[in-house]
DNA sequence: GCGTGTCACTGACGCGCGTCACTAGCCCGC
DNA sequence: GCGGGCTAGTGACGCGCGTCAGTGACACGC
C-alpha cells in the first residue's frame, strides 16, 4: 500500500552540522555524550535542535561499521510446535535484554538444519542465542565473523552443557512435590509424541525423578502419550494396572496433561479421583475446562535473565552481576481440580 | 570504556584478495556474480576456495552502507495476548519472505506506545511492518530515515485502512456460514474481554454480519464473555433468553469459545444441543475436551504472501505478483462436535 | 601503422560514522 | 615577552564494501 517515495537522500550527521554552523565532529560529540570532551551549553543545544528539526536518525550500519560493535542480539528459534507462551518468552527477553541496553530480535527457524548464514549475514549481530542444537561449524563461521555465540540450549548434546535445564528441571521438581505433598506414592510420566521437545521433556523427567527419589518414592512410570483420546485411554489403564497403580500423573505439558483427561474420561473415569494430573504453562483454557486443570508456570522473566546474564558475559563485559543464584523459584504451582 | 582486545581480526574481502592473488574488486565480482563482468574460470576457483579456506564472511553493516539498502524486514509484534499460533505465523512470514531473497525478524514491542527509534536505529531494515497502530509521527521519522513502512493493521483507525482485514471477516464468515448451513437462524457473537484484540474482533464479527445479511437473517446479538464460568454462564443464560433464542454463537477465538462452553457446563446445559459454539484458531487442546470444539483455521502462509507483497511493492520492486487475489480459502472450518 | 574492440583486471571514491590528533584563541604566572 | 594550560572546536583517517572509470595486453581489419 503507501509507497515510500523515492528515498530522499538520507538525513546525515552532516546536514545537523551546517544547519548548526558547527563541525560533524562535535555532532557526532554532541550526540554521544562524549565524556571527556567539554562542550559548551550553547552549541549543545544548536546541534540538539538542529538534530531534531531535521529529524536525524544516525545509520546503524555506518555506527556498526565505525565501531565494529552493534548492539543488536538475534535469538534463533527452532521449529518447535506452537507454545503458548513464546510471545510472553519473547517480551521477557525483550526486556532483559534492554536493561542492558541491547536490542533483542528473534528469527523463526523454518527448518531444523537451516543454513544460519544468510541470517547473520544481512544482520551482523553482537551475539546469537541458539535455543537448540546447531552443527559445530556454523557456530565457528559466526564466531569467526566476530559473533558471540550463546548456545542456550536444553538438550544436552550441545557444545555447552545446558545451563538452561535447571529451569525445566525445577519444572519437573514442582510437579512432583506438589503430588507427593497431597499424598501420591506413585507417580506417572506422560511423556509428549513430539519429537522435537526432547529438549524440554527430558529435564523435566530429571526433575520429577529427583523429587521421588528424595522422598524415597520409586521413579516414576514413564508413557508416552499421543494427543488421541482412545490411545490415550490405553495408556491410562497401563498407570492404573499397576501394582502397586499409579494415581497421578506429571505431564509434560497442559497439552499432553489434556490427552490424559481425554483417555480418562473415554474410560468413565474422572481426575483427581481415578488420577491426578498436573500440567505445564498455564494454557489460558485449562482453567475453563470440568475439571480444571492444576498446572505450573515458568517464570520466565527469570529465564530470561539468565539469559542475558549468558550474552552479556560472552559479549566480553565485565561486573556481570553474578551469573547465577536466582531467589525466585524459576516455577510455581496453580492449583485447580485435578489434583 | 576500555578497548576491547581486538577480537581475532574479521576476515575481509582484502585478506581473500591477497590470498587468491587478486586486487579486491575482482572479490567482489567474483563474489557478488557480477552479470557484465567475464571472470574466467580459473580466477573464479581461485577466489572461491581463497573464501572458503579463510572462512570469509561479508560484513552486512559495510555491504549496507555501501549499497544503501538492506535486506531485512522488521516485523513490530504488538503486546498481543498469547496466541497460539504466533510462532507459526512468524515460521510463516519468514518463508514466505525468504522466496524474495529477504530475512524477516521479529521484535516483540513490550508496551503500546513503545518508541521504536532505538529499534530501527539498531538495526536499519529495508522495511518495516507494522501490525498495529503507531504514531504517524514514528511512522514519519522512519520513512525520512529510508525506511519503508508497511502499516499492515488490522485496526481501521490505522493511517492506511488494513486490507489485513479481509482475512478476519472471512474467518467471521466461515463461522457464521457454517451454523447457517446447518440450520441456525439465530446468531450470537461472544466478542473477548481483552481489548487489545478489537483489531482482530471487529473485521471478525463483521464477517458474522455479512453472513447473516447475505441469508437474510438478523444480526448476530453480541456480548462480551469473560474468561469467567460464572459470569459466561449469565451470558449464555442472556442469549437463550431472547425471544426467539439464540442457538448458535461464533467465538472471537477458542479461548472465548471455550468460557461459552464452561458457561453452559455450569448451567447444566451442553452444546451443541441448547447451544452451538465455534471457536477461532484450533488451540490444540481443543480438540482434546468434551465435547470437542468446532473451530476455524487461518491460512498463515496465504496470509504471510499477502504481507510480503506488501512490503515488496513498498520497497518499489516492479512486478509485484498481482496484489491480491488469492485462490485459495483464506480460512476453514473444522468441524467437531460443539455445532 | 593506426584505430577499434574485447578481455581480464585494478585504482580510487564514497557510503556515514567514531575518534585521534591537532590548532587557534585566550588567560595566567613570571 | 614567553611558555604553559585550558577551552572550543576541527581535519583527516579508517571501518569493509560496491562500483565506476579506467588500464594494459592482445587480436583484428584495413
């Protein structure tokens, strides 16, 4: 729709100048606040209003070039399936990143082994965060581009350990507690039918299996469970044909934890009764279900500190302020009906 | 600040010069397959494996300072509430710009009238995409700076009048088509209780109206549903008490669809049998509750091509494959078993 | 022999900016 | 009168690249 015309040759830091009656280089002082260099009120001000009358943006890639620096960070967000709450992840970062003073973007991967090159080519950020597995040699190439490469990864294959999997491990720990602190002795796993949250899904598992074993429980009974009602029911009868039978369930996601609702409900059987289920990230239509379902939240304003608090260390900055002990609880549980 | 220690030194074009043993120009024609320019083959090896060897990335800040242009599409995400199919239609927008040699990223904007400066300041896209109202005094300092704005907004207060638009109402129509076809005279609209979405809700219920209109039926009744089982159920109770009774209602989106059922759940009603519901956007679980909910499916991809036209014409391609006219369906139904 | 044309390649400029090194002007102490 | 220190400001360089306007070498026609 509404054409830009013609571009009309670009407002410089030049233009600010001779309509300031000064240097471009005391704009360009001006403008950045140069420390140790004085500059009178006076011509401060004629090179601010000149600046605004002329509505002088300075161009990012003359700055990046210059300085060799740009203060944009590109987070590479694989294929995974839909989440709820990848724009509430995204804003997090977002302002995390700000308090910082950089700019975060995300690029939406298409495919899992997509060649990353063109991307930070036309971006030509300071640094990259990988939220899964990327080949080795893309990561050298960026580096060697001059790129700090942040592989915040969950799967534990990457270059560098997770850091990230404490979170989900405290994800797991809360389900877990939560069941036992009601009285469970026996606990299921519903583990997703998507391959690709492995990611995801095995630290949780850590969790639940940690909080059992330091209760003394036996670890918990692990089943996969497609989003199918019938084949979800099969598997419902598995847990409850035990001995002794499992009476809850952590799933690995709201989704998955619908699933087991659904297959209990085929064999006229309801939570928390028959079982208890508990799910992950508070899908806006878990509370709207009969029954409600009792689920965890990520805080994922801490997550994203953390992984600033990753950036800002590979970026080369000193004073980051401590990389670690975070006081919140990374997740918290909400209570509803089935459990 | 202190320097950093130079980081490893980048790689340019200079440094494959000298090791293929050519002036650097001809890197750069080699390079960038100059069309008038006959480069033997010989040399062409020569400068690709020199490339290769060093691991030679072009610098995107120098090549957009030189050319003046970029090949980057910003996309501005508002402080939407979750979505459920965000990280698809950023998937989405992100192929279908690659098919025009261009890198779309996202910036989610973490408040309404966020200033967008810094953003574009950083980080100098060819184009940037708006998808909701901005100040049309930002949208003018981007454009001074080069920079082509595309309002695709689904608010109609917005500068340009969202053609964004027509895909909402023809989801609207889908819903309303759809209980027609099966025999409903009578229409409710359960509008959402979070306005941030009235962009999207309006061009929706429009839709609704045009269906009925078009088969001479009164218009849809509209309330407002909140994400409340008690309040939905005085809602439902409103709608079934008109004279005559609703008995169908299309949702703003599954969420809202979904407080409809827990309404009639509390007022020991069902669907579709005292009312009929159809939602918007297939959230996964909602395939998964008893009963299984009716919904509608955007075409994403078709949606994407649509914004990347857009922009292609705002960046002065000739060319442009025809502005609108989609074959396809923008919008289908999925039929389950709350209508 | 000279003009014309092609091939293969290169020198140099400019994109807009940050920044170093430097100067012109002034006041001060001696 | 002169060196020294300060203020206010500027000239020029380089970041890495795309690209125009060449240049030298050679073949060809007449």
């Amino acid at each position: 729709m509404s054409q830009t015309p013609r571009p009309p040759r670009r407002v410089t830091a030049m233009d600010v100048a001779a309509r300031a009656g000064v240097s471009r280089t005391t704009v360009s002082y001006v403008l950045n606040d140069r420390p140790h260099q004085a500059i009178p009120e006076g011509t401060r001000r004629r090179v601010l209003d000149a600046a605004a009358e002329l509505g002088y943006a300075p161009s990012a890639a003359a700055r990046t070039l210059a300085t060799g620096r740009s203060s944009l960070v590109l987070g590479v967000i694989p294929d995974w399936p839909v989440s709820t709450n990848l724009g509430e992840a995204m804003r997090a970062l977002t302002r995390a990143f700000a308090t910082e003073g950089l700019v975060y973007l995300s690029h939406t991967a298409t495919a899992a082994e997509e060649d990353l090159a063109p991307l930070w080519g036309t971006v030509s950020p300071a640094a990259t965060i990988l939220f899964d597995h990327v080949p080795p040699e893309q990561v050298d190439r960026m580096r060697a581009a001059g790129i700090a490469v942040v592989v915040a990864s969950w799967s534990s294959e990457a270059s560098v350990p997770g850091t990230m999997d404490r979170w989900d491990e405290e994800v797991g720990r809360a389900q877990a507690e939560h069941l036992i602190s009601v009285g469970h002795q026996r606990l299921g796993y519903a583990w997703s039918d998507d391959e690709r949250v492995v990611g995801f899904a095995r630290p949780r598992l850590a969790g639940v299996r940690a909080a059992c074993a330091a209760h003394g429980l036996a670890p918990p009974l692990v089943h996969t469970v497609p989003a199918d009602a019938a084949r979800a029911g099969d598997v419902v009868r598995r847990w409850r044909g035990e001995a002794p039978p499992v009476t809850a369930v952590c799933a690995y996601n709201d989704e998955t934890a619908h699933a087991v609702l659904a297959g209990l409900r085929l064999l006229g059987l309801a939570a928390p009764a028959d079982l208890a289920v508990v799910g992950v990230d508070d899908n806006p239509v878990s509370a709207l279900q009969d029954p409600s379902l009792t689920t965890v939240r990520h805080d994922l304003d801490a997550l994203a500190r953390q992984v600033v608090g990753l950036v800002v260390g590979a970026l080369g900055e000193q004073a980051s302020p401590g990389p670690s002990v975070e006081d919140r609880t990374p997740a918290h549980l909400i209570r509803r009906s089935t459990t």
